[in-house]
C-alpha cells in the first residue's frame, strides 16, 4: 500500500483539500485499495476541527467531499507510516525536516515544486477557489508521478 501525507499548518484548510482532492482522484481510478491517504497540521490548535467551512464548500463545489475529515497534529510515527509527506509551504518544508526522526523513511517533499500553496484562510471565496486550482492540477500529477513509480 502506498502511503501519502499532506500538511499545513492547521489541517483545516490547504492538507485537508489535497486529501480529498487526492482521494477523489484515486477513488475515480479505482485504486482506493492501492493507498493509504491522510492530512495534518504542523500546529495542534485545530485538532478534531471539521476543515474550514470555505474549504467544504469549494471542494463541494467540484464533486469533491471533505466531509468526515479531522484536523490532526503530526506525529513523529507519521515519518514511519508514510511513504510520501507533502509540504504545503517552505515552513512546512522545514519543519518537517527538522522533526524528522533519523530513522524517517517518508520522503518528505514540497507538494508545488513551483513554490508554495498561499495559505487561503485570512482571505476570501477566491483565495480557496486559487487554492483549489492549485491543488487539483498538482493531485494529477502527482496521481500519474506515483503511480509509474509504483507501476501501479
């Protein structure tokens, strides 16, 4: 099974969208079975939060649920349990690494290789629609990237 994480600061609005962009995509070519995927926050003051109710509604609005999603702190045996850890943002980047365990076996990556993912959540409705944007195009590659690299 391959393993997939994604983080932001809170797990309410940038991991929690990849998440279930990501499962979307992955449930829409039938290898659900084929991954494991999961979000969380670098910061735990949101954890057992539902993702920011602008991030439901803009996932809702292309067919894609968030719902059942709970903010979640990162967890030191998550560098174990993952395969792939995507970073929403260079802080992200460099906190990952820098509670990296030195046994970690995730590959921890930026998930833009362009850059980062503006954090939408001081803004406003098109904030998370550029963020959604963002998200989807980069899930399908990222789906095509792994899926060679597993031959799956």
């Amino acid at each position: 099974m391959i393993s997939v994480l994604f983080v932001c600061t809170g797990n309410i609005c940038r991991s929690p969208t990849a998440e279930g962009v990501f499962r979307h995509l992955v449930e829409d070519a039938g290898l659900e079975d084929e991954f494991k995927i999961a979000s969380s926050g670098t910061e735990s003051y949101h954890v057992g939060d539902p993702p920011d109710a602008r991030s439901l509604r803009m996932a809702a609005k292309y067919g894609v649920s968030l719902q059942g999603q709970k903010a979640r702190h990162l967890s030191a045996g998550d560098y174990a349990e993952f395969d792939y850890i995507f970073a929403m943002d260079s802080g992200h980047f460099s906190i990952l690494h820098a509670r990296a365990p030195k046994n970690a076996r995730a590959k921890i990556a930026m998930f833009l290789e362009s850059g980062d993912v503006p954090d939408p959540w001081y803004g406003a409705e098109p904030d998370f629609e550029h963020v959604y944007a963002l998200v989807r195009k980069r899930c399908e590659e990222l789906l095509m990237t792994i899926r060679k690299a597993h031959k799956i």
